[in-house]
C-alpha cells in the first residue's frame, strides 16, 4: 500500500519478532506486540463501562493535585498513572498519559517533600 505512495521508500521485509516482555529488551529488526495475547492486557484500552461513568469522573484533591478519586494514591505509597487517570478529556490518549505522568510526579515530589525526603 505504501509503494504507489512512496515509490522511492525503501522496505525492509525481514520478519517481525515478537516483542519480549523484558526491561531493557534490544531488538535488530521491527517487532510486534499482540495485546490480545498479553496475559496482563487481554486486547483492552481504556473504556468506560455502562454505568461507571458517575463514579469514574469523580475528582478530589491530594497534595493540591487533582485526582481520579478511583484513582487517587493508597497510604501516599502507591501512586497510579496512565492515559486512564488523566484529569483531561483525553482518556485513551498519549496526551493523557503524558499529563498523568507529570501529575503523579509533582504529585510524589509533594508527597516526599512533607515527610522530609
């Protein structure tokens, strides 16, 4: 499909390899993940369920961070981010993830700066 488009685009057709599930995991040629197959994923993506919605959108403050109350930190020890916590209407998205992420980081800085750490 990309040859009509890009007649000059050079293609690699090595096979692909299945991505490991190993920190650090170093791959020579393209690779792909099957998060169907994913024991932890089972194919899913953030979606709100029938009848979830009310409870999945409430917000309450920790730290002076705004938080998912369905997500908000257990005992300031256990912090949760992903695209499924974000504040933003952009569940399901890279923005989301990104701005969970920086959230919950200023969110562990508060938390480490009050104990002294």
């Amino acid at each position: 499909m990309l040859r009509p488009v890009y007649p000059s685009l050079t293609l690699k057709t090595s096979p692909l390899e299945e991505a490991k599930d190993l920190q650090l995991a170093s791959y020579d040629n393209a690779v792909f993940k099957s998060w169907i197959d994913d024991p932890y994923s089972k194919g899913s993506y953030s979606n709100r369920a029938i009848g979830t919605a009310g409870w999945l959108s409430e917000m309450e403050n920790s730290h002076g961070e705004k938080v998912r109350t369905a997500f908000r930190p257990v005992d300031d020890k256990i912090f949760f981010a992903g695209e499924h916590t974000t504040i933003l209407d952009a569940m399901g998205t890279l923005e989301g993830a990104i701005e969970s992420g920086e959230r919950m980081a200023r969110l562990m800085d508060k938390v480490l700066r009050e104990r002294g750490g």
